[in-house]
C-alpha cells in the first residue's frame, strides 16, 4: 500500500489469503462445483505452459498475474479479495479439507506456504531434526505450528523477551534464544539444522548463522528492505547456506493445506469487519495483532444491507 517495494498500481485494492465458498463454475470447470470451500492465495494465473509452471512451479512463472496489484492478460489490474466476489482460474483455486475452517485457514494461503515449502524442500521437515524459527509473527508462529508438526525440536529466535511465554507455552516451541542476549545466543551456537528467516528489518545476520550446524542451511522468506551484509567466512566456515523461498506453486499448497488440516494447524487470528481496517492498518503498524487480522467480508456486507 505505501510503495515500499516500489512497484504499487494506484488505485491499489489488496487482498490475497481468499477463503469462501464457491457460488457458480464455468461450463469447463472439473475441479469445483458450487458449496465446495475453497482458497486463492497469492497468484489468480500464468502462462501455465513454461517449464516451471509444467512442473508446478506456477510462482516461479515469468508470467506471474499476483492476485492484486498485477496486470491481469486482459490488461486489466487485478484488486484481490476484498470483494463481494472474485472469479479465478481453477487451477489456482485449493480446496479448503472439511477440518480446516475458513477463517483460520485463510491466512495459511500465503503465511503457510510460505514456510511450509522451504521447510519441505530444504529437508527442515525430517523428525528429530531442530529448525529455528526467526521472528515470532504471522510467519513465524505458523512456522513453529509446521514444525512441530512435522515432529521436529523447534526454537524461536527473536529480540523481544516478551515472546517468550508465547512461543513456548501456547505455541509448543522446544526452546526461546533472545537474539540480542549474548549468553542464550552463545549457548545455541551450532545446534540447529536450519533457520527460518521471517524478519524483514535490517538484522546482523552473521550471529544468526552461527546457530548452524556444519553444512546447516538458513532460508529468507522475510524482505528487509535493504541488501543484507553477510560476512564470506559466516557462511565458508562450516559449509553453511543461506537461501530464499518464495510462497510456492498450487499442488505445494493444496498439500500444506491438506496436511495443516490433518495435523490441526490454523493461523492465530483475529476477524474484523470491513468497517475496522483502518484502525487495523494503523495496529498492524505497531505490530498490535497476534497474528493476523482476518477481514469478515460477507457478514459485513450482510450488516450493510440489513441498515439500508
């Protein structure tokens, strides 16, 4: 909305993480029939005929359409789910498991993908193995949920002390490191087998490589907004890697779904109508929420019509 990665399209309308229920399938459509619970998640279409999207790989697609703030093949800008309605592709529809609520499963359509296919695809989902999960918020505290779940010992690195209790007795963390306490960071130093990154402020990463293992991994799916400093010798010394994940294609999300659904993993949320988003903006911007506000658009349309 502010421009901050200088590629906005005014007037812009956000909204990804689309949970609803499907109300008419156009005459081609298989996958879907009205009642069905579905989800959109961060992209509405691509070319669908490049390498990678035949191999499922639709959000590495040169031809990318972002479900909002994107120029659509038609030359229309796409504005996202804060709608009455929104009309998709199917192949870039998930079907929302009978478990898996609207609300709550929601914001998995972008959060947990987002770490659920590094974890996967970077071997940080194997039981028994330790992942650290950087930064408590909407990523991380999914993060810790998918490890946990995936049967690994789990550790949140974060610079607010207070998030202790949090990540440990209601978030099921193994562990807590306070990144800027020097003793819990050295008392962690080469324990994990990789790292979650979810931070985007400007953070030393050396430090935070220093918690890996030999030939341990850490894996960006945060986005500071300025180049990271990494020291040669953080990374050569013990074989380390440092790598980015960017969401993940539809078949890698309708199995994170399938498995969050399974193992009852659901976002912390809290709904509001579309009436409260400007206060939501500016708490969001204090990082007021635990850990995602979830806006309520059929019931507040339905409060609409009932006052007109």
């Amino acid at each position: 909305m502010k421009n901050e990665w200088n590629n906005s399209i005014y007037p812009i309308v956000p909204g990804h993480e689309i949970a609803g229920v499907v109300t008419e399938v156009g005459k081609n459509v298989a996958k879907f029939k009205a009642g069905d619970k579905v989800g959109v998640g961060c992209m509405v279409n691509s070319c669908q005929s490049c390498e990678n999207c035949n191999q499922g790989f639709e959000n590495n697609c040169s031809g990318i359409i972002f479900t909002y703030n994107s120029v659509d093949r038609d030359g229309t800008v796409t504005y996202g789910g804060y709608s009455s309605m929104v009309v998709v592709h199917e192949r870039f529809v998930v079907r929302f498991p009978e478990a898996m609520p609207l609300d709550k499963g929601a914001p998995l359509l972008c959060a947990g993908i987002t770490v659920y296919s590094p974890m996967k695809y970077h071997g940080l989902n194997v039981p028994g193995k330790h992942v650290g999960v950087l930064g408590l918020g909407g990523l991380g505290h999914v993060a810790v949920k998918f490890g946990k779940a995936f049967g690994m010992k789990v550790t949140v690195i974060s610079s607010s002390p207070g998030k202790r209790q949090e990540a440990i007795e209601r978030l099921g963390a193994d562990a807590f490191v306070v990144s800027k306490n020097a003793e819990e960071m050295q008392a962690a130093f080469g324990t994990m087998d990789g790292i979650i990154n979810t931070v985007s402020a400007n953070i030393p990463v050396a430090p935070l490589l220093g918690l890996l293992k030999p030939n341990g991994k850490m894996i960006l799916v945060g986005l500071p907004e300025k180049p990271l400093e990494i020291p040669p010798f953080a990374l050569v010394a013990g074989n380390k890697t440092l790598a980015g994940s960017n969401i993940g294609g539809i078949a890698d999300t309708q199995e994170m779904i399938d498995f969050a659904a399974k193992h009852g993993v659901t976002a912390d949320i809290e709904v509001i109508g579309a009436d409260y988003v400007n206060a939501a903006m500016e708490r969001l911007a204090k990082a007021d929420v635990r850990y995602r506000f979830v806006i309520d658009i059929g019931n507040t349309l339905q409060a609409m019509d009932a006052t007109e």
